[in-house]
C-alpha cells in the first residue's frame, strides 16, 4: 500500500507530477514565489525603462542610467496601465481607473520589493511541513501562508495608490509620479527615516528575523489558521518596511534602481541581528530630508 501511495502508477503523467508537488511543498512554493518575482521585477522595468525615456524627470535619481538603456516591449494592456500610472488625473474626471492602476502597481512593487525578504519565513515553515509529512501527519500548503502574506500587502496598496492620489493633487501641474521635490519628498524621507529608531520598528523587526518560534508555536492543520498566521506574519514586515516605502515618494515611484537598493536593504535587515544597519539608514534618510528642505528652500 506505502509503495502503491509513494509510486501513483495509476495516475497519469500530470496526476503524477502533481502528486510529487503535493508530496514536497517547498517546491510549488518555491515555483510560485519565483514565477511572481520575476512577473513583478520585468514588468516594472519595463514601466521604468518607458517612464525614463518618455518622462525623464519622472525616473529621479539614476534616471540617465535607465534612459541609456534599451524599452523592453510592453503589450497593448500593459501599455495602458502603464499609460494610467504616469497620467495626470483631471480634478473633474473619474479616479477609479488611475486609482486600481496606482493600486496595481504599488501590489507589484509591493511584491518585488518584500516577497524576497519573506523567504526565510517561507523556507522555515517549508521545512516544518516537511517534517510533519515525512511522520504521516498533516500539513498545511505553503501557498496557503503565502496567500495570507500578500493579502496584507495588497491592503497596503491600496493605501499607498491613495497617498499617490494625494500628492498628485497637491502637485497637479507635475503629475502623480514625478519625484516629489521639496516638502513633500522631505516629510517623505523625514517619516521613513524616524521610525528607523522607533520601538515599533524593533518590535516588528524581532518578529520577523525569529520565524521559527512563532510558525512552530502557532503550528496547525486547519487552512484558515494558517492563512491568519500568514496574515500576521505580513502585517509584521509590512510593520517593517511601510515607512521604507515611502522613500519611493522622493525618487520617483518607477525608480526600478531605488526599488532594488530597498529590497537587498529589507533583506539585510531582517537576516542581521544588530540595529546597525537600521540607525545607519535613518541617519541618512535624516540627513537626506534636511538636504531637500535645504535645497527646496
């Protein structure tokens, strides 16, 4: 019977490969993790490399880097969210579109971004399942903590597509996705850059940087408990990361080169056990909010 169970010779090809998929988690999960990184990652360079070239004070800093590079082909509808991100919203038009527009874009970076600063969390419970099936017992798919993930960060797109709604109205003449020069791009960096040294901030952190004590503890077998656990494990990285976020206000929200200087970042900081790495960023955003504020002044 174990052998007719590990073997599926009555299965065909595919119910077979999904059988070895079912078996071994850690590799659907690993597939689906990699599949919406790369998505993410070359549909936002995409956008970034036409923002560059057809908006260039749009890229903000390293934009002549982006514009000396070749535009990736974007298909029609890509073209047209594209086209929604980047265009000024009339004060009497409808903001559904330009909103679900920024809403998508800020769920793709959000993606990017974070998804491979979660992966020590992924691979802890992977590994925790594994074992429970290697002793016959239950457990539940990756993907369903996943799923609970990135439906926290989906929430906060939809909060940061509203800020982005805010500040184009402030700076209407400019266009929602110009870097947001002066005031703006300051109290920006100036919020990204206090919460480095905040309690909040450490509390979060700790959360994220020890996965196994609070997935082992909270194990269970039931989908809906492991979805929420997944939910609170992204409500503590978004905990980590939001005010990082909004760094993206001062260079520009298409910046691809400022979007991957704050993902290797993100995953520095929750792989290292010091504050170091935090009180050195906040020291900068600091300096750099002054600087703005200096210089728009």
């Amino acid at each position: 019977m174990s052998d007719r169970s590990e073997n599926f010779d009555n299965l065909d090809l595919a119910g077979r490969a999904t059988a070895a998929i079912v078996r071994r988690p850690r590799v659907a999960a690993h597939l689906v993790l990699a599949a919406a990184l790369g998505v993410s990652w070359f549909v936002l360079l995409a956008m970034s490399l036409r923002g560059a070239a057809d908006v260039p004070v749009m890229s903000g800093p390293g934009g002549d880097l982006l514009q000396s590079l070749p535009l990736l082909p974007l298909p029609p509808f890509v073209e047209q969210f594209f086209r929604l991100c980047v265009t000024p919203v009339a004060l009497d038009a409808s903001r559904v579109p330009y909103f679900a527009a920024l809403s998508s874009m800020w769920f793709l970076m959000s993606l990017a971004m974070m998804l491979p600063s979660a992966a020590p969390m992924l691979r802890t419970y992977c590994e925790i399942a594994d074992t429970a099936r290697a002793r016959d017992e239950a457990a539940v798919h990756p993907l369903i903590l996943v799923a609970g993930y990135v439906v926290i960060w989906a929430l906060a797109s939809l909060c940061f597509a509203g800020i982005s709604l805010g500040v184009q109205r402030l700076a209407m003449s400019s266009g929602p996705l110009v870097p947001a020069a002066g005031p703006i791009g300051a109290v920006a960096l100036l919020f990204a850059g206090l919460y480095q040294f905040s309690g909040l901030k450490e509390a979060c952190l700790r959360k994220c940087r020890n996965p196994f004590s609070i997935l082992f503890s909270r194990w269970s077998t039931r989908p809906c408990r492991i979805f929420r656990l997944g939910m609170k494990q992204g409500v503590w990285c978004l905990g980590c990361c939001w005010a990082l976020m909004l760094v993206m206000f001062a260079v520009g929200l298409m910046n691809i080169l400022w979007m991957t200087l704050i993902a290797l970042f993100t995953v520095v900081e929750k792989q290292s056990t010091g504050k170091l790495p935090g009180r050195i960023a906040g020291a900068i955003l600091l300096v750099w909010a002054a600087a703005l504020l200096l210089v728009s002044h």
